[in-house]
C-alpha cells in the first residue's frame, strides 16, 4: 500500500490531485512529478508526429496506403467506370495519383506546427490528455492544428493538382455533384477536398501510433513512457 508521504505528495500535485481515488486505484503516472509526466506526454506526441509524417510524407504515403488512399468523394466515385468506358481511363488513373501525391508533397509541411503544438503544451493540455480517451493525444493535435494546417497544406495541393488534365473537370462535376446534394459542398474544390483528406490521413496515423502508445508503453523502448501510459 502507498505510503503516507506519497500519498500526500500526489495530493500536492495540482495535476495528479484527483487522480487519488483510493491508493490501488492509482495509474501508473500518479507518482511521477508534474515535470515528468509532462515530459513523457511531450515524447508520446512527438513520437505520433514523427511517426505519421514519415510514413506518409513519401512516395506512395497515401497511394500505397488503404486506410488513407484519396480516392474520389461520394457518388463521384460511380462515375469513374463510366469515364474509363469513354476512353478516359488513363486521365482519371493520373488524376487519383496526383491527388495522392499532392497529399504526400504537403504533409513533411506539418512538422514546424505539430513540433509548435508540442512545445507549447501547458500542464492543463497534458492533464486532459492523461484524463481523456484513447486518442486523446490525436485529438489535442487535431484542435490545435488543423485549421492552420489547412491553410499551409492548400496551395502545396492546389499547385501539384494543377497540372492534372482533369482538375478542371472535376471542379465542374463536383460543383454539380454537391448541388444535387451527392457530395459535400466542401468537397466540390479539388485543392480543399484533397487537403482535408491528407488531414484526416494525417489524424489517423497519428491515431494508429497513440493507439500502440497506449497498447504497449514497454515496446517503445522509453521507460518514460512505460511510466506514463503503463497500467
């Protein structure tokens, strides 16, 4: 059982303070310093961020990659058998590689704003995060960098998607598409449609990796980590 003194050092601690729920119900950040745990948090992001901007910022990062392909949005998709059944097949095939590769040229772009997410991440931030779900980290991430992500990620897009025979084309139909309601009206502008889907795909390795974080602190290699996000 704890010892007096420990307890009465959690309890000092404003960001462990309600974590004393009784002495074995304690997780295994509870006795670290506020120091500490902020640290193996700061390391548990960085660890999301570098691992999602590595697999995804390289050829074939989104392309070769099922879980994040960009392929196109709605019932847009159904049209692409009858665009190749009209001798366009070869247009449409470049156009979904370049959206991918669009979204692979735009992501290593992520590094300076989630390495600025990390360092400015206060105690509060690192208490939600302990507290929260198990994407708690992605979603921390998500709130603080998304919409300048956006903005950084779009012209990156809009120049790699420029050079497609069909970008045009789609503009058109996705204009139509989204005023009949069969696509989003967000998704209706190549550049801004591919940009949200590199973010979303960037949100969800960041996931994938919180999620091993939290699954398997010991197979990281960080006893830091071990000690915040161990059982």
């Amino acid at each position: 059982m704890m010892s007096l003194n420990r307890r009465q050092a959690v309890l000092g601690s404003g960001l462990w303070a309600g974590a004393l729920l009784a002495p074995w119900a304690l997780p295994a950040w509870a006795g670290l310093s506020e120091g500490d745990a902020v640290s193996g948090i700061r390391a548990a992001l960085e660890r999301g961020a570098n691992s999602a901007i590595a697999n995804l910022g390289r050829k074939d990062g989104f392309q070769g990659n099922p879980a994040v392909r960009i392929d196109l949005p709605g019932q847009l998709k159904d049209g692409v058998q009858l665009l190749k059944m009209m001798g366009q097949g070869q247009q449409v095939d470049d156009l979904l590689v370049a959206m991918n590769r669009a979204a692979e040229a735009a992501v290593p772009a992520a590094k300076p704003l989630l390495s600025s997410a990390i360092r400015s991440m206060s105690v509060e931030d690192g208490k939600r995060i302990l507290q929260g779900g198990d994407d708690a980290i992605t979603q921390y991430f998500a709130g603080k960098t998304r919409e300048p992500l956006a903005r950084q990620f779009l012209p990156i897009v809009t120049q790699a998607t420029q050079k497609v025979a069909l970008s045009d084309k789609y503009n058109a139909v996705a204009g139509k598409a989204a005023g009949l309601g069969l696509i989003k009206s967000e998704d209706a502008d190549l550049p801004h449609y591919v940009t949200g889907r590199a973010l979303d795909g960037l949100f969800h390795m960041i996931a994938d990796e919180e999620r091993r974080i939290r699954q398997d602190p010991v197979g990281t290699g960080s006893a830091l980590l071990k000690q915040v996000f161990g059982v």
